[in-house]
C-alpha cells in the first residue's frame, strides 16, 4: 500500500500522457480512413475525449482519497476510514489501468484496419 500511496498520482499522469499519446496516433490513422472513405468516427472521437475527462476525473479522486486516508480527524471518524481509503486507491489505480488497456485496444484495431 505504501507504493500506491507514495506513487498512485506520478503513475496516473504517466498514463494520461500515454493515452493522449496513443490517442495522438489513432486519431491521426483515422484521419487518413476519413480522407479515404469518407468514414464516421464521430462516436470513437468522443470516446477518447470521454477517456481523457475520466482519467483527470480518476486523479482528482486519488487526490482527495489520499487526503481523507491522511486525515486524521477523518480516522477518528470511523475505524473504517483507512480500510475504505485504501481499497478506493486500488479501486482507482485499476480503473486507471483498465482505462490504458481500453485505449490500447483501440489503437490496434485502428492500425490493423484494412480498406
């Protein structure tokens, strides 16, 4: 847990960034099937912004998990606050993840299209 705790924010922001990169490159590759095929990619442009807004969305909430998970009044709260905390950190580390793998696939679905 201390990994997470010490790194959770650094990993995001590095997998923002390889997403937007990643998103870079598919977005150029449909821009070459659009000027082929007049071809629609309307819904998979909103879906990576939609990507992006939830990955800044993910940080701000390690953020403010991290911050009750260090709160102490937050812990005399409840026996639970730290045992919660934690588990939403890995929660959101997983989405983060799941969230890199999502626009990975994307990325090689786009690369290998065929006309």
């Amino acid at each position: 847990m201390k990994f997470l705790d010490a790194n959770l924010i650094n990993l995001q922001i590095t997998l923002l960034a390889i997403n937007t990169a990643s998103a870079g490159i598919v977005l150029s590759r449909m821009r070459e099937i659009i000027e082929k095929n007049g071809a629609n990619f309307d819904l998979t442009i909103n879906a990576f912004r939609r990507s992006a807004i939830e990955q800044v969305l993910l940080i701000a909430a390690a953020i403010a998990t991290l911050t009750t998970l260090h709160s102490l009044t937050l812990q005399n709260f409840s026996l639970h606050t730290k045992t919660v905390s934690e588990c939403l950190l890995i929660t959101i580390f997983l989405s983060s993840i799941y969230n890199l793998y999502d626009n990975a696939r994307a990325i090689f679905i786009i690369v290998n299209f065929r006309n």
